[in-house]
C-alpha cells in the first residue's frame, strides 16, 4: 500500500506561499527510509543497513492481537508489528517476523523507537544536547551522511 495524501493542517496554508494565486501543498509522507545502526544479515551473510517503513495503519495495530504467538508472548507484538510495517531492508523486500527476529537488539529497538516517532510524532528528528558542550541540536534518525540534519 503505498499512497501520497494530500493534506494541510491550517497552519501550513496560512504559511505556504502563494503563487498566481494557487498556495503550494506540500504530499503526507507515508514511507520514511532509515539505517540500522548494526544491520540486517540475511542467510548469505550480506549485512542489509537500509531500509524503508510505512505509516502504519489502525489494521497494522489490530491484526497483530490476533496472532497466537502475541497471546502467548506480549513481547512478540512489536515484532509482527514492525514486520508489517517494514517494507524494506537493503535488498530484501519479504519482510515477515522471522525477519525482524534475527535482527540485533539494537537494530530491533531503533525500528520500535523509529515506529513511535514517525507514528506518533510525525516526523524523524530527535533532539539531543552535546555531551561536550551542551549545545542542544536536531538529528534526523533515519540516518544519512556525516553531518547533515
């Protein structure tokens, strides 16, 4: 399912500038791509780093309440959760529990933090204060070069 919306909350159109008299919308962001801070090994031993998850669905959150393996395992919710979510992981697009299940523990934490930011928050920066100087900043999670925000 992948889709574009149309959307502008009302303090975008007072802001959105306005051209021949037609104010620019700016599409709802459904897909977000991120980078697993130790990465994905699949069976060949290729380490996956990338990777893409959608905006998830009321369905998303309902079906897994369903699954015999959540009612027997709280815990495995977020695991068949991020799987129907993830659509994505370097080059491999059947992304089932299994999958997230062989991730690191690491990686498993950073999809559930970056499945509540973009979920909750709507988008994917977090801030962060320097340990050295205090200085508070933006970082984007989903990853990128060195450097950029």
């Amino acid at each position: 399912m992948r889709r574009s919306v149309q959307f502008q909350s009302p303090e975008q159109a007072e802001a959105a500038p306005d051209r021949g008299g037609v104010r620019q919308r700016e599409p709802l962001r459904t897909e977000f791509g991120f980078e697993l801070p130790r990465g994905y090994v699949d069976e060949s031993g290729t380490v996956h780093r990338t990777g893409v998850m959608r905006l998830a669905t009321a369905r998303d959150e309902l079906v897994p309440l369903r699954d015999d393996r959540v009612r027997e395992n709280s815990a495995y919710l977020s695991v068949v959760l991020i799987s129907r979510v993830v659509t994505r992981i370097g080059t491999v697009e059947d992304i089932h529990p299994g999958v997230i299940e062989d991730l690191f523990a690491s990686d498993l934490a950073f999809l559930q933090d970056f499945y509540r930011r973009i979920n909750a928050e709507g988008h994917t920066r977090a801030a962060v204060t320097c340990p050295s100087c205090d200085e508070e900043f933006a970082v984007n999670l989903a990853g990128g070069r060195l450097g950029e925000l």
